[in-house]
C-alpha cells in the first residue's frame, strides 16, 4: 500500500464516522440492495404469461374451438349484469398472418357473383399457366375456356377480347376492353 492509498482510507474512515457519512453509506447502501432485488425480479421468477397451472391428476382438456374473427362480439351491458363474450382481448396475434385474408374469387368478377351458374351468363376465363423464352423473346402459354396458347406481347388470345399487352419474368398484362389486369403465373380471369 502506498501512500495515497493511505490517505485515501484514513479519509474513508473520517468521513463515515460522521453523521453525514454514515448516511450516505446507509443509500449507498438500500441503492444496492434494491438493484440486487431488481434483479432477481427481473430474471428469477418466472413472467405471468409463462404459467401453465394444472390440478394433479386431472386430464388435459381438448381447447375448444375458436370462431372466425368475424364472427366475435363484445356487449355493452349494465355495471351489474356479468358480460360473456368471446373474444379475447389479450390472445395471441401472429405478426406473420396476414391482416387481410386471400378469397377465391377470380380476378374481374365482383365478390358476391356465383360465377354466372344459373343465371344463363356465358363466362370465359383466362389462366397464365407458364412464361417461356424463345428466340431471345417472352410468350405466355395461357388457356382461354380450357384450351391452351401461345401468345407474344401485343397479340389478342384467339380472336378474343384479351389482349397481352405486356410480359414480365413472372407475370403478364392483359387487356380486356378498357381494364388492365396482371396476371401471376396460376392466376384466372373470369369475365
């Protein structure tokens, strides 16, 4: 030990044997102690959301089915009426599910239409089945009303009123009249 660590002890020693000192150990001290305590909080005991209580011996029930989201209500009652209801505020969301979810409805009919069965319409689809290259052009092999063609950029699909405008390495732009609509390898149009 040299000197100044000396002095730096004796000067310990006179500070905490005032009143002053002793209470700035005494926080110091609670300070440490309640990070400690913080701590084993924090780390140690295991989260709310972690707990899985079961009775001894008693069976697993099968978890009862849950309804679509449209199809979960919440009431406004009165303070002393008990309120059921089935949704769940805190259950868990998949940040990886879609907000939106995808319908089977082919692209350029209305949602609420059936298809045309039963109402006599005569309906014709359009389905991108795949992109070739040939001769450093693109062609799309599509069917039109279940027969399959070969179409370049710019040319009408057997005399009818779809018209390839366009061809990317994955889809197509197609004309029907006035409207534009891309076509994704596997997709329909029904119109």
């Amino acid at each position: 030990m040299g000197l100044k660590d000396k002095f730096s002890e004796i000067e310990m020693k006179n500070t905490l044997s005032t009143s002053k000192g002793k209470g700035i150990a005494v926080g110091l001290l609670l300070v440490v102690l309640m990070l400690v305590v913080l701590v084993v909080i924090t780390f140690a005991l295991p989260k709310p959301g972690n707990l899985a209580v079961q009775a001894p011996n008693a069976a697993v029930g099968q978890p009862s089915p849950q309804q679509p989201p449209s199809e979960k209500t919440t009431e406004t009652v009165a303070e002393d009426e008990t309120v059921i209801t089935n949704y769940d505020l805190f259950e868990y969301k998949d940040p990886f599910r879609p907000l939106v979810e995808e319908t089977e409805t082919p692209i350029g009919l209305p949602p609420d239409t059936d298809g045309g069965a039963g109402d006599g319409a005569l309906l014709t689809s359009l389905t991108l089945v795949d992109i070739v290259e040939q001769g450093g052009a693109r062609y799309a092999i599509v069917t039109f009303d279940g027969v399959e063609y070969t179409v370049g950029s710019g040319e009408q699909v057997a005399g009818s009123s779809f018209m390839v405008e366009d061809i990317g390495e994955g889809s197509i732009t197609v004309l029907y009249g006035d409207d534009r609509f891309t076509l994704q390898l596997g997709q329909k149009i029904v119109k």
